[in-house]
C-alpha cells in the first residue's frame, strides 16, 4: 500500500476486503459500512468456489507461504490441530447480536494492516512456522467464513442442515445454535465486566462503550493518518478488553479542528464517518481545570488555553473567592480536541486536562 499512502483513505481498502469484517460490523452497528461493496465481490467469489479469496488473493496468506516453507525445511510436523476458525466465526456473530463481535481483530487482514503497530502477524508468523499451515487450515477466521458462505450457498447444505452418515437432516445444526449461545454469553459477560474499566478518551465519532471495543480490528490505519499524533494504542491503561484500541493523547498536541482522516479509514465502522463542518458538535471530551496548579492561581500571567482553543470556548472570569483569574469553559462550544491541556506551560502536571465526556 506504500505507493498510494498519500491517499488517506488508501489505508481501508486492505481489512476493507475480508467479508468477515463486513459482515460482522454490520450486524453489529446496525449498518452497512461504507467500503461494503469489496467485501460483497470477495463473499460472492467464494461462495462460487470455495477458498478463493485464500488462494489468489489473500496479502497475510502469500506472505506465509514463506514461514511454510522454512517450516517444512526445518521438518516441523503440522500436527493434528482442531478446526478451530469456525468456532472463532460462530462465536463472533454470536457476540454481534450484543453489538459485541469481540474476535473481530482476529481477521488476518486486520492483522496485516496493524503489522507495524502489533504483534499478531509476528505470532502468526511463528505459529506457522512451528506448525505448517495451522493458520489458514485450522485457525483463520476468514477462511472459515469463507467455508460457511461455499456451504450455505447449496441448498442449506452443511450451515444450517446437521449431516449424519451422508443423509441431511433438517433443523439447525447445534455447531451454529452453541456458538451463537456462547458467542453472545461471552460478550454479555465482557461487556458487564468493562464498565468497571477506566474509560477512555476515543477518537472523534467513535462509538461508545462495549460497542466500540467489539467494532475495532487494532488495525493501525487510525494512529497512522493522524496529523498531530494525538492516537495511540492502549497498552492496557483501560482494561484487557481495549487493549490496543486507539486512544487519545493531548501531550504534544490536539485534534485538529480541519481533520477527519481518521474516520475516513475505519474499516469497520468503530469509528464513523464524519464531515470537517460537523466535528464541532461531536464531544471527544470535556476539559477540567486544576486551580491549584494554574498558573493563574499564583498571580502569575498566562492565556495560552484561551489563545489555543479553535472553538472559542475558554474565557477568563474574575472569582470573587479565591481573588484571581480562573479559567472558565463554555460546554456547548467545547468539543474536547485538547488543544487547551497541550498548549498548558505548566510541568510536570496540566492545569488543564480533557476527561472522557
């Protein structure tokens, strides 16, 4: 994707071709996304002929074909692993029915595009090259949905018709009816756990809570668009489930006021699209002052909040108790883009910091 970086929207189309990436956030939002139409041509194409998308297409597979191949050089076994891509499949739309497809970021073409800011490629690397073609057989997701879609496209044939010694009988298989029952358990269960969890500052028009964490592939394409470097990954500062979500950061600089790229490259709708006119009605956050440490408080002069803020939401009003300027923040025309908290002189400490809304 080197070549057409320029392009921010360039950085969508990689995860933006797994149908399991599709179908998964369009349960689960509610919504289509927006790059639908290159998931709709790779679901087509293999429920016309099984695999196809692995064979010819497929980035994370050709860039395996090499861990395989020293795998074989270094006589490792590929061993009997179970078939373990369709349970991750079942669970994940099982989980979409709470909003929750907590696998999601499993997809290997969101692991390929989060190649420069994760592990997971490395790991699966590693995972080939010690057991050769446990990946794509046995593990991957988006082969197995591949597989399912090959399925269901005969007549109901092995997705939803349970075989035994080669007559079909009718009703739902219970491979499909436990998944699902898990899938969606399990997401209940995250989802009732992480609202113990700190919550986050997320980029603008990101979706909020459990729905946002289930949505997000750790794909990267966020952090790597931003102008000001204002996103980065979760290292876990906000509970396991959000680890390596994007998060925002106002040390060293704010969400611009005339940028929207990060919403541009979503590719599964975690965060919406928005337009540059409407950012301001979209709350990111919300600033709190610390009187104790403004520069303010100790007969001190400074204006670098107010000089800072795009919106005009920071005035100084003369408090009567404590007998000094104190800084003062219009909600309705805050946003939270923190240029306010990095633009703050004082150290090691921000008078001013944004906290989620």
């Amino acid at each position: 994707m080197w070549p057409f970086a320029a392009g921010t929207n360039s950085l969508r189309w990689v995860p933006s071709l797994s149908p399991f990436v599709a179908a998964s956030a369009a349960i689960a939002a509610r919504a289509v996304p927006v790059a639908a139409g290159l998931e709709i041509i790779v679901g087509v194409a293999a429920m016309l002929r099984r695999r196809v998308f692995c064979r010819w297409v497929c980035p994370t597979g050709s860039c395996l074909e090499g861990a395989n191949w020293l795998g074989c050089r270094l006589k490792r076994n590929p061993g009997r692993w179970p078939s373990m891509g369709r349970w991750i499949v079942l669970l994940t739309l099982g989980g979409t029915c709470l909003g929750y497809p907590f696998l999601l970021w499993l997809d290997p073409l969101a692991l390929l595009a989060g190649v420069f800011t994760t592990f997971g490629l490395a790991a699966v690397f590693a995972l080939t090259i010690l057991w050769p073609g446990a990946w794509c057989g046995r593990i991957c997701p988006l082969g197995a949905f591949q597989d399912l879609l090959h399925a269901g496209f005969a007549p109901v044939r092995s997705l939803f018709v349970a075989k035994r010694d080669g007559n079909a009988e009718a009703g739902l298989s219970r491979r499909v009816v436990l998944g699902a029952a898990v899938g969606a358990g399990s997401a209940g269960i995250l989802c009732f756990a992480q609202r113990n969890d700190t919550p986050a500052i997320r980029p603008p028009n990101a979706r909020t809570g459990p729905h946002f964490l289930g949505l997000c592939t750790r794909c990267g394409n966020c952090a790597r668009v931003c102008p000001t470097g204002v996103i980065e990954h979760d290292v876990g500062g906000h509970g396991p489930a959000s680890l390596l979500t994007p998060v925002l950061s106002f040390r060293n600089g704010y969400c611009r006021e005339d940028c929207t790229r990060c919403t541009e490259v979503c590719p599964s709708g975690a965060i919406r699209l928005l337009r540059v006119q409407d950012k301001a009605h979209v709350r990111i956050g919300l600033p709190r002052v610390d009187e104790e440490i403004c520069l303010l408080s100790d007969d001190r002069e400074c204006s670098e909040c107010a000089r800072w803020c795009p919106y005009g939401a920071i005035r100084y009003v003369f408090s009567e108790t404590l007998y000094c300027l104190t800084v003062q923040i219009d909600p309705q025309k805050c946003n939270g883009c923190g240029a306010c908290e990095a633009a703050c002189p004082t150290k090691p400490r921000k008078a001013i910091v944004v906290l989620p809304a």
